[in-house]
C-alpha cells in the first residue's frame, strides 16, 4: 500500500514544531475493496479503501493534523475530492488531544510474472497535465501560454 506509506512517512517527516513520535502515530486502511480484472495476462488490480491516520496524545492544535494530511492529499492526489476529509477529535485534557483522521484512497497494483514468480508493483497515478491531447484530438487547438 504505497499511499498509506507515504501518507505514515509524510506525518513522520512534519515540521520539528509539529513532529508526531511514531509511536503516537497509526496508519491504518479500513473498509477495502479489491477490484481485480481476470483473464489472459492481467495480473493487475485496484485497491479502494479509507486511509485512516490517528495521533494520540498531540499536545499542539488539532488542525496542525489537518494541514499535514491536506498538504499531502494536494501532492499525492489532487484530485480527491475537497470535502474527502472526515476527523474526529477527543480531548485528553486542557493541552492534548487524540485525532483521527480518514479519506478514501485508490491505488492500482500491476503484477509481473518472472522466472522467480509474481512480482506485485504499485503503479504511480497518470498524470493528466503530462498527457498530449493532440494524441488524442489532432485538430485540437494549442493551449493558451499563460
């Protein structure tokens, strides 16, 4: 799960004045599904589940949490959904609070058969601003330079 990964090494890697201990840090999926398409040599699948991330016992302002999973959700997948964010957050006490956080991720897993046996590969999310339209539409007007 390459998402949960980067989303678990994100929250690890925050600024000193937001650092998370990795004990206090669960990264989890919930709610999965599995989306594969059999015949020939397809070997790959699609994986749709919550990412949950919950901190216990941050003793700094809640929403430092929400801005580190927002920051990550806008480089690792610009295109969720503006309201995918749901939290819930339990007040330990005057100065420190347990937050969770949770979002709907997809990822897609291709498999390569080798001599060896069957290697699983997470395969990184297109890039639609990479792709060339022309490919697709030859009359297609250029893009204004902005």
């Amino acid at each position: 799960m390459m998402k949960l990964t980067s989303l678990r090494e994100a929250f690890l890697a925050a600024p000193a004045e937001m650092r998370i201990a990795p004990q206090n840090l669960l990264t989890f999926a919930e709610k999965g599904s599995l989306t594969a398409w059999r015949g020939g040599a397809n070997r790959a699948y699609k994986l749709d589940y919550t990412a949950n991330v919950i901190v216990t016992g941050y003793c700094r302002e809640a929403q430092d949490i929400f801005f580190l999973a927002l920051d990550w959700l806008a480089r690792e997948c610009p295109d969720a959904d503006e309201t995918a964010l749901q939290f819930h957050v339990d007040i330990v006490d005057r100065k420190c609070a347990d937050v969770s956080i949770a979002f709907p991720l997809t990822e897609i897993v291709a498999g390569k058969i080798e001599a060896d046996g069957l290697h699983p590969t997470p395969t990184a999310e297109p890039d639609a601003d990479a792709i060339d339209m022309k490919t697709f539409f030859p009359n297609l007007p250029a893009a204004p330079k902005a």
